[in-house]
C-alpha cells in the first residue's frame, strides 16, 4: 500500500498517548482510502444469497429495460454516486417468465453478461469521440484495473483501453467475479465490495472462477447507447 509521508501524522512526544494513538488511527484511515481510491475498492467478500435478475433502479442511470443480478446493485449505485456512469447493456439473455433481456446475438458465448454480472458503460454526456466526457469513465476503468489485464478484485474483466472493441470513445465493461455454472442463471455466488449477506468467514481465498471468456465482441452491432459492439 503506498504511503505518504506527513509529519502530522508522526506524532510528537508530548502530545500525549491518547493522541498519538488518534492520530495513528486517522492516518491509518487516511492511507487506506488514500490507495483504496487508487486501485479499486480493497475489502470484497463473497456473497451467497439467493440471486434474481432484477431492472436496474432509476438510481443508476440505464437504458431502459436493462437488468443485472441483484447482488451487485449496491456496488453499482455506488459506482454511480461517484462516476456519470450511463448503463447500456446488462443482462443479456431469456428472463426466467419468458421475454428477453438486453441486447440478442451481440455477446459472446458464456459472456459474463448471460450471468447479469456484467455492464456495458459509457458517459452520460455521450460522445463518439475521446474527448472530456470521457476522462470520468477512464479514472473509473483505472481504478478497477490499474494495470493492463489485472483487473482488481471483485472484478474479473475490464474492457477498456487496449481491449478490442473497447475503450474511450466506445464502451467500458465491467464484469464481476461469480461462481461457474451455466448461462442465463444466477450464479451460486458472486463477489461484491460493500454488499451482501451471507458472507463466507474467516480469511479470504481467491474463488475458483469459470473458464472462458469474461466478455468479448461479435460483430452484431448494438443500435442503442451509442457503441458499434458488444461484449
């Protein structure tokens, strides 16, 4: 974790134990947030409640009719309060009652998006070129992956920059770390940040993840939200 160092937070003899140990604590604090900001959100934890393809609240700026599993809204109203995110595509197959979700033919096979675990992103002040609306979107694609392919827990896959058929100008995609299982069902678990209950205890270990491809292109445009692919 980087640190930086501030001689307030060194703590004089004289100011006294009480003290020294506040300020210990805030710089402690202030150090987490400080990195936690920089590469993605730090604390994640599996969650293991039942989950629901569920239409994403007007509280996330959407497209109409999209979805996603339940168990990551909290994490993107979250992104949302801090980011001018607008959502263009999340759940994308059969509904459970009959009908069809998001977008048809334009993910690959056992994309993240047939599980509701993952979103396609793009600014709220659209525009086809790199141009300023787009430097919030980057900071958000940074911070989930602040390397090129090391994406930082809970996510799994980050198409942006560097990624064909992605990046600034075109769509982020964001992906969620879940359980394998088959497409078109909520998975068993999924990792969030700041969400969930039933966790599992004690210390963490890196879930076993499904096999294939997170994301990915067809060359199926997507008529809506302003990108020429999905992934």
């Amino acid at each position: 974790m980087a640190t930086r160092s501030n001689k307030s937070c060194q703590g004089g003899g004289a100011r006294g134990a009480l003290l020294g140990a506040s300020l210990a604590l805030f710089c402690l604090l202030a150090g987490w947030a400080s990195a936690a900001s920089l590469s993605g959100p730090g604390h994640t934890r599996l969650v293991y409640s039942t989950g629901r393809f569920v239409p994403i609240p007007a509280s996330i700026p959407h497209e109409p009719g999209d979805m996603v599993d339940r168990r990551i809204l909290s994490d993107l109203r979250w992104i949302a309060a801090r980011f001018p995110i607008y959502v263009t595509d999340g759940y994308s197959g059969p509904l459970p009652g009959g009908g069809h979700a998001g977008c048809r033919g334009c993910h690959v096979r056992r994309s993240d998006h047939h599980y509701g675990l993952a979103v396609d992103i793009v600014p709220q002040r659209w525009s086809p070129r790199c141009n300023a609306a787009w430097r919030p979107i980057t900071r958000l694609a940074r911070w989930a992956e602040p390397r090129q392919n090391r994406p930082v827990p809970p996510f799994r896959w980050v198409g942006y920059q560097g990624d064909s058929g992605h990046g600034c100008g075109h769509h982020l995609h964001l992906s969620w770390n879940h359980a394998p299982g088959p497409e078109f069902r909520v998975s068993d678990w999924v990792e969030v940040f700041f969400s969930g209950a039933p966790t599992r205890s004690g210390a963490y270990h890196p879930p076993r993840l499904p096999s294939g491809p997170s994301g990915g292109i067809r060359p199926a445009p997507v008529l809506t939200g302003g990108i020429g692919h999905g992934d």
